[in-house]
C-alpha cells in the first residue's frame, strides 16, 4: 500500500484528503503544520508521496521542502503542494525548492486521484 503524507492547518482539508485517499486504498499520515511534519519525517514516517499546503503558521509549504529535500531518504520523494495560491511567481519558487507540482484548492476528488496516481506510479 503507498503512503500519502498530509500537512495543512486545516483540520477539515486534512479530513477530506484523508477520505478520498483512504477510500481510493492509500495510506494517510497528517500533520498540521511544518514543524511536526518535518518532525514525523525524521521519525518513523516514510511515505511515498508528500502533500503540503503552502500557507501555514510557522513553516510554510516552501521551506518544509527545502528541509525536507535535505534528508537522503526524501530526496526522490514526489512532493506536491495543495494551496489556494495560484500566483506564478509561487509556482516558480516551490519547484525551485523541490516541489513536484501544484493543486490549487479547492481541489476536485478525480483530479485529486489522477495527481496522486501519476506521483506514486
């Protein structure tokens, strides 16, 4: 089974990815915020896909990337941002961070799963 690692600072997203992952048979871990993200990275989770909201109290979406690109064990790691920022400018700074896409929210469940399927094949 692969793993989705959710972090976002709303309880209801989290809620709602892990609902529509679950039932599509993926694995889901959560976090609310970057630095107990970044935190479960460094323990025991090992997930096979990351999605992290961009803006969050603390540790943005951007730099959880840039610290989670420096761990060896999550270099290769797919890593996509679900936010309801959309501006390019954005964009251009979370792939030059690691990033390896964008899902602007709200996100519909069959683009979700189409996303997620391509990022973990």
């Amino acid at each position: 089974m692969k793993t989705v690692f959710c972090i976002d600072n709303s309880s209801t997203i989290l809620l709602s990815l892990g609902t529509i992952l679950g039932k599509a048979g993926y694995g889901i871990e959560k976090a609310v915020n970057g630095e107990e993200a970044l935190s479960k990275l460094k323990g025991k989770v090992k997930p096979d896909l990351i999605i992290t909201d961009l803006n969050m109290s603390g540790m943005n979406g951007i730099e959880l990337i840039k610290q989670v690109r420096i761990l060896p064990r999550f270099k290769f790691v797919p890593i996509l941002f679900l936010t309801t920022e959309s501006r390019q400018e954005k964009r251009a700074e979370a792939r030059a961070a690691g990033a390896s896409g964008w899902l602007v929210k709200p996100v519909h469940s069959d683009e979700l799963l189409n996303t997620v399927k391509l990022a973990v094949r």
